[in-house]
C-alpha cells in the first residue's frame, strides 16, 4: 500500500531529504536506497500520525477563503483563525490545512492527517 507523501514538506521530511542528498552525493548510499529510505518515512509517518496521536484541538476561523477536493485532498484556506485548547489560546493570521484519507491514497474514505503552513 502507498503513502501520502505530503509529510515530506515538513521540516523533518526536508531534512531528511537533504541529507539523503548530500550521502548521494558523497556515493555513500545510492539513489534507489535513497527512494526506500524516503518510501519507509513516508509510510512511518502516516502510521505513526494515524495510530499514535490523539490530541485534539478547537479552531474557529473568522473567513474560510477557499475549499477544494480534489483526489480524494480537502485544502482549506482560511484568515484570522483562532486555536484553543483546555487553557492555551493562540491565533494565526492565515491558515492552510490539507486533510488525505487516513488509510492513505486510493478509492472512497473519510479525511484524516491534517498539516498547516
């Protein structure tokens, strides 16, 4: 089975990569293990998000800009966003969130992971 590989973009997945680079790089790993090495981050991650946690979060939004789905993605782009939890209150000028099915790509199923910029 596959994986999203939205978590690549995260600043783990971007170190990762850099430094799978840079052992290419140095012909210290080639770039086939490269790709197995980022296969198995990907399939980590998505595991780990999908079992490990559950802390949850309340958000209300003052304007949602934009909403798309499109295979089987919800992006939603949203202004003045307001985050609470028990006692901790933050807010955010602007707020991406991009939700995948949780079992990961392909037909049917409900969002899951989500991820902000």
């Amino acid at each position: 089975m596959s994986s999203y590989q939205l978590y690549r973009n995260t600043t783990l997945g971007n170190t990762l990569q850099e430094t799978l680079d840079e052992l290419i790089q140095f012909q210290q790993i080639s770039p086939s293990t490269a790709l197995r090495v980022l296969l198995q981050f990907d399939r980590a991650i998505n595991a780990a998000l999908a079992n490990k946690v559950r802390a949850r979060i309340n958000f209300k939004a003052n304007k949602l800009n934009t909403y798309r789905f499109c295979d089987n993605v919800w992006t939603f782009l949203m202004t003045d966003v307001e985050f609470k939890e028990v006692q901790d209150f933050a807010q955010v000028d602007k707020l991406k969130i991009v939700a995948c099915d949780g079992r990961g790509p392909g037909p049917g199923g409900a969002s899951g992971g989500t991820a902000n910029d």
